[in-house]
C-alpha cells in the first residue's frame, strides 16, 4: 500500500508540475504576447524551452527549502498526497476564475496543511513558512521597486533616442527578457514539485538503511544537511512537465497578466521582465521560494507607475492581492479535509 501511494504521489506532483506549467504560462509570456512581439503560440513555446533549460542551470535551494517545510520523520506518505491534491484543486479553481495566484504558495499550503492535521503544528518549520509567507507581500514590491527604477534609468539613457528605432530594439530584446523570466520560472518553480517528490522518497525510506535503499531513490546530503543530489529522473521528470504544461498556454491568466494590471509597450515588457527575472535569480540563490505570478505583477505594476498612478488599475491589483493572501490558508484547509477524508476511509 505505501509503495503504491508513493507512485501515486509522483504520478499526481508530475501533474501538477504540467498544470503549474499551463497556469502560470502567463508569468513568463504575457508581456511579450500583449506586446505583439511573438504570437501566443511561438510565445509558449519559446517559454516552455527556457522553462526545462533551467534542469542545467540551477542548484537545488529552493527542492530543499521546500523539503523542509515539515519534519519529513513525523508525518506520512498520505499527508504528502493530501497536499498534492489540494494544491491541484486550488490551482484549477483560479485558472478557471483567470485568477494568477501562486501556485509556490498553493503547494507549500497543502503540504502544511495536511501535517498539521496529521500530527498537529509542531511539525511545521515556522521560519521557512513565516519567511515564505512573507514574499507574498515582499516579492511584489521588491519587483515593483526594481522595475521602476529600471525603467527610470532606460528612459534617462535613452531620453534623446529616436522613439520608433527604440521600439525595435526593445522588441529584440523582450526575446532576451522573457527568456530569462522563464528560466527563472522554469528554477524555481519546477524545484518546489522536486522538493515534495524528495520529501515523499525521505518518509518512505524512512529508517532504510542507506546501503538497502534502492539507486533510482538514492539521496545524497551535504555536510550541513542539505540535499547534494536526487535521482535524476525526479528533476528531469518535474522540469520536461512544466515545460509541457508551459506549451499548453493558459490563456485566461495570459488575459489578465497582459492587459489588465496596464497597457503595456516592448519597453515596458522588457523592464518588467528583467526586474522579475533579477528577483527571481537572487531568491533562487538563498533557496527561497518566491511566487513567479507575485513577481511579475509586482513588475508590471513598477513599469505602470512610470507613466502615471492611474495607469495601473488598482481595482484589479487588489483583488489579485486579495487571492495572494487567502491561497496559503484555503490549500491549508482543502489539504486538511482531505487527509480527514481519507483517514476516515481508511487509508
């Protein structure tokens, strides 16, 4: 039964990876699509390419902060699915609704909340949740900040360019931008299934011994007790998934990414998505697992704030942040009545 809950796991966190691809699509490319710079199709999968080059480029921080969201010694392969499915429930609920809320915030949520039903809160890590919850509000803002300015300095540069040469240009280079948010995407969020898919292999080899454990499951740590290396089928598997799912689209939340927060120009995209993209890289290399979705809105509003307070439309921006700030607690409780519900059926 364990073996075959395990599968299960995998099975569903590869699912979720694809639905996360197709859901947060509009992070990487609905600036360059609103911009007209590529077509929603060669959009996806320019970014569905970038988003699986990451597997090359980054280190596991963020799987293993994610790994330690819980105490993977007191809780139990069906807390681990628990959360999975909440975290898929919630994701589809707001891509239905074109609502981009975080799908980080959605899986580290879900694999709370059925710990703590498991076996209560004090097998939550406070301080890797109470910093993770904190860049709902710090990975907007700091976006916001950075794309100002950014796009402060580009209009000081290029304050006596020719405006249409300009355009050019920074259609080139939104093809530069959006490749480098979607790697950024592709590493932090492909990373997160990585480190659930990694928690589930601790809890079933839970007491093995090392020698005993098979090598398709075999993890290594480094000295300080973080993860040196995983099978490479898992990283392989999470980074091809959201690939896929990227090529899929997401077409609801491209909507309102792209058009909605503010008009947006190639300058615009390319601001927004470098600021995003710089943000990205920086938490990626302190392992901390920050929302791609609250990233770039929080980009898309700075580059908005350039041109006036009104050119962001405040009225969507709060009930984005409105979504931001009930998706942990809400994927807590679905992953919470979930485990209930199982455990009732006897599992």
């Amino acid at each position: 039964m364990d073996f075959t809950l395990l599968v299960l796991i995998i099975l569903l966190a590869f699912a979720f990876d694809f639905i996360n691809g197709f859901h947060d699509a509009a992070n990487s490319i609905a600036t360059v699509v609103a911009t007209k710079v590529l077509t929603p199709l060669q959009a996806v999968i320019w970014a569905a390419f970038f988003n699986s080059l990451a597997y090359v480029v980054f280190d596991l921080h963020i799987a293993n902060t994610i790994s330690k969201v819980v105490d993977t010694g007191a809780i139990t392969l069906l807390v681990i699915l628990s959360g999975i499915i909440a975290a898929i429930i919630w994701n589809l609920f707001t891509w239905y609704l074109g609502i981009p809320s975080s799908s980080s915030h959605t899986l580290v949520g879900g694999f709370a909340g059925a710990a703590v039903a498991h076996a209560g809160w004090s097998v939550i890590h406070d301080k890797v949740i109470l910093t993770i919850a904190a860049f709902i509000f710090v990975a907007p803002v700091l976006g916001m900040l950075v794309s100002y300015f950014i796009s402060i300095i580009f209009l000081w540069i290029f304050r006596k360019a020719n405006p249409f040469k300009l355009e050019k240009y920074f259609k080139i280079g939104q093809l530069f931008s959006s490749a480098t948010f979607s790697l950024g995407h592709g590493g932090n969020d492909a990373q997160k299934v990585i480190g659930i898919i990694t928690a589930a292999l601790i809890v079933y080899f839970h007491g093995t011994n090392p020698a005993d454990i098979p090598h398709w499951a075999h993890i290594t740590y480094h000295a300080n007790g973080d993860i040196h290396h995983i099978p490479p089928w898992v990283a392989i598997g999470c980074y091809g998934m959201i690939g896929i799912g990227t090529l899929m689209g997401g077409w609801r939340i491209i909507k309102t990414m792209g058009s909605k927060i503010t008009r947006l120009t190639p300058f615009e995209g390319v601001t927004a998505e470098l600021a995003g993209s710089a943000l990205l890289f920086g938490t990626e290399a302190y392992g901390i697992p920050v929302s791609t979705t609250h990233t770039i809105t929080g980009a898309i509003m700075g580059v908005g704030l350039t041109k006036r307070l009104s050119a962001v439309k405040w009225g969507v921006t709060g009930n984005l942040l409105v979504a931001w700030l009930v998706t942990i607690p809400i994927s807590m409780i679905i992953a919470a009545l979930t485990y209930w519900l199982f455990s009732l059926l006897g599992f």
